[in-house]
C-alpha cells in the first residue's frame, strides 16, 4: 500500500489545527509531572497569588516556545534539524501541561492573550528558520539561553513553601538547557547584539502582560 507523501500545504494546515488545540484545549503531557511526589509547605494567600502570577508567566512562555520551534521546523532545510526542532516542541508541550496543572492547583488560569503568543511566535520561529539552519540554531539558543535564565530567575522568586512550581522549573531548566547545549553543537550562528535585544524586549513585554491578565 502506497503512503501518500505530505505536502508542503499539508503541513501548513496541520500546523494550524496544532494552533488551534494549544490555545483552545488542555495540554497533556507525554512525561510524568516531576512534582507528582512532592507536597506544599503551608503558604498565605499572598504567596499563592506570587505563585500563580510566576507560573501563568512560564505558561505563556511555554506557548511561545513551542511555537517558535513549530515555526522554525516548518521551513527548516535540514530533516534532522527539523525532527529535533519538533522534539523540543513535543517537551515544552510536557512544560505546558504541567504548569496548567500546577495553575489549576493554585486556582488561576492561563493568560487570556494565548492565542496571540502563539501566532507571534510561530511567525518569528518561521522568519527565522527562512534565514537559514544556523540562524535558526541560533534562534533555538538564544532562546533557550534566555529562558533559562528566567526559570532560574523565577526559581529564587517562588515562595519558600511552593515546592511544586519548584520541581516543575527545575525540571523545565534541566531540558531548556540541554536545547541550548544542542543548538550550540551543531554550530548555531552568533545573533547580532541587535536582535538578541529584541528579543529580550519582546520576553519583557510577554511577561509582564501575562503575569497580569
């Protein structure tokens, strides 16, 4: 039996019906909850609202994540580049089930601006995967660089007693990292001071909507 080969436009749609479930549905994640063991302390109302304001922060970041690489596979040149690219995706889709889990538990929801993370995203993953597989590695580690060093940020900024988020971030870092190190092996190309700060800015903007609404 003949398998038909998928289209280019194949692909563009399967992209859009991705969209769609991201933003419209829950996700669920292929791995284990890494704070499926680990139990709260006691924490006041204040910091449960920190908790939630930090996590709807790494929720949103995690949409855009993965749909910067979705964009970036889309167009990538090279097949295993284009599989690694969509393997990261598959993890940051773990990240995303496991902070809406951890939101649902601290009685918050995700930002409402979602969709518009994703679709940005997506446009500048494949913008960036049109310039080229190094530009694009590039892309993948400056990005992963960046959101390391925001989980990292994050992990000081938790409550003492949320050791739930905790085990979720330290988890999410240890695979953000080793995206990096990947990146970095098969010889990302070095992005202009320019565009790294760009993207530092758009992070910033994202952030602070979503830590909000």
């Amino acid at each position: 039996m003949n398998t038909r080969k998928l289209t280019h436009k194949d692909n563009v749609f399967a992209e859009i019906g991705k969209a769609l479930r991201v933003v419209t549905t829950a996700a669920h994640a292929r791995r284990p909850n890494p704070a499926e063991e680990t139990h709260d302390a006691a924490m006041s109302a204040t910091e449960g609202a920190q908790s939630a304001r930090l996590m709807r922060i790494n929720h949103a970041g995690e949409v855009s994540a993965q749909a910067l690489y979705r964009g970036q596979a889309l167009v990538a040149r090279s097949e295993a580049l284009r599989s690694e690219l969509l393997q990261a995706a598959e993890e940051e889709n773990d990240h995303l089930a496991w902070c809406e889990t951890r939101l649902s538990e601290l009685n918050s929801q995700p930002s409402i601006f979602s969709p518009l993370w994703y679709g940005g995203s997506f446009a500048i993953g494949a913008l960036a995967g049109l310039a080229g597989d190094k530009i694009s590695l590039g892309f993948l580690a400056e990005t992963e660089q960046q959101v390391t060093d925001h989980l990292a940020d994050h992990l000081e900024r938790l409550p003492a007693g949320d050791q739930r988020s905790r085990k979720i971030l330290a988890r999410m870092r240890d695979d953000e990292e080793r995206h990096n190190k990947y990146a970095i092996e098969q010889g990302a190309a070095e992005l202009p001071k320019g565009v790294k700060s760009a993207m530092t800015l758009t992070s910033k903007i994202m952030t602070g909507v979503a830590g909000r609404i």
